[in-house]
C-alpha cells in the first residue's frame, strides 16, 4: 500500500569488458515508473502469487505476473522494469565496442 500512487527509480548497472580489444564500458541505466493507485485486494492476489515476498519481488513481468498491472507510467528502459536487465543499452553498448550485431 505504501507504493500505490508513488513513482519509484530502478538503477541497473551494467560493465561490459571486450578482451579482444582491451577495452571496457560501464553505465548506470535508470527507469522511473509510476504505480497506480492498488487496492487491498489487488495486494493480497499478489502476495498469493508471491510464495517469497518476504525475501524478494517478483518483478512487472507482463505475461507472468500480476504485478505488471500495477505500473501506471515508465520512463526509461522497459526491459530494466520487466526483466531487470536493460537490454537495448547492452546491445548498443556491444555495437560500440566493436561487436557485430546480426
């Protein structure tokens, strides 16, 4: 209940190494999103999803969790919200270290 209506920061961190090349490349990639207003019921179905709540958070992954209809606005990288992992920063971070991309 202490989230509904409030906009939180995810930070992800990323350190790429390119051993061919000798050469490195860190970022900090940083998603803001907005929950919406939850009801308690809403909390409780998550929480029944969620047999481990107390140790961590599912995450907002749309087609697993129900937790993903608690997001209201995202500004940033979606996949750092869905997966935890900013994946479009990491390709272009491939592409500028030399790497080709298919």
């Amino acid at each position: 209940q202490m989230l509904s209506g409030k906009e939180l920061w995810y930070f992800t961190g990323v350190h790429l190494i390119n051993i061919a090349n000798k050469t490195t490349k860190t970022t900090v990639v940083k998603t803001k999103i907005r929950i919406r207003m939850i009801t308690n019921e809403e909390i409780k179905k998550y929480l029944d999803q969620d047999s481990s709540y107390i140790t961590y958070a599912l995450g907002f992954h749309p087609s697993l969790f129900y937790s993903a209809s608690f997001i209201e606005e995202v500004k940033g990288s979606l996949h750092n919200i869905l997966v935890g992992l900013p994946i479009e920063k990491i390709m272009e971070m491939l592409v500028k270290s030399g790497y080709e991309i298919i």
